[in-house]
C-alpha cells in the first residue's frame, strides 16, 4: 500500500510559479511509474505529466510541455511538478498518482488546489 500527500498549491497570479509536492509512504517509491494529472471543475481528469521509476524518461501532455517539469527524489519518497508561466486555465486540483508501468494508476493522492488570477 502507498499513500499519496500532495502540497504547495495556492493561489497565484497569471505569469507566476508554483512547485507541487506528492510525498509518498512505503518503500516501494522507487518502483513506480509517478504522475500528475489535473482536473478543473467540469472537466475531466487528465494526465499532465509521468516520469518512469529511475527518472529516466518522462512525458508532457501539449498545453503544459516547455512550462512544467516533473523531478522525483526517490531518497526522499517525493516527485515534484514544477510549474512556471502559469495560465488561468491551469486552474485545477491537482493530483498525483503511481502506477506499476507507464499508464497504470493504482494509487491516488487527495489533491491540492492551485488557482491561477488573472
């Protein structure tokens, strides 16, 4: 079992910076594919970003590529997602999972929310 903490959302001017957090219990961290996904209110949750359990390899979703950078620190249980150039439609809950491969989710944090002014 894995449980998923997210932090350091809040709310930001359009132009601004957020980093987000998912701190995660258990061992087993370093074995997981680590992903964030947003979901804004009336909307569908989407996948924004992955990177594989070395770090190795990561992916972007189009509206984020060249302005979010995901990271993992796997001796500290943590994946972050930096985000930069916000948008006010970045607007969203933001959530992070794991998964055993790339595109498996098999455990959900609580989400954090991130608000973006204009």
């Amino acid at each position: 079992q894995v449980q998923l903490v997210e932090s350091g959302g809040g709310l930001v001017q359009a132009g601004g910076s957020l980093r987000l957090s998912c701190a995660a219990s258990g061992r087993t961290f370093r074995t997981y594919v680590m992903n964030w996904f947003r979901q804004a209110p009336g909307k569908e949750r989407e996948l924004l970003s992955y990177i594989t359990s070395s770090g190795g390899s990561t992916y972007y979703e189009d509206s984020v590529k060249g302005r979010f950078t995901i990271s993992r620190d796997n001796a500290k249980n943590t994946v972050y997602l930096q985000m930069n150039s916000l948008k006010p439609e970045d607007t969203a809950v933001y959530y992070c999972a794991a998964g055993v491969g790339v595109r498996t989710y098999a455990y959900w944090g609580q989400g954090t929310q991130v608000t973006v002014s204009s």
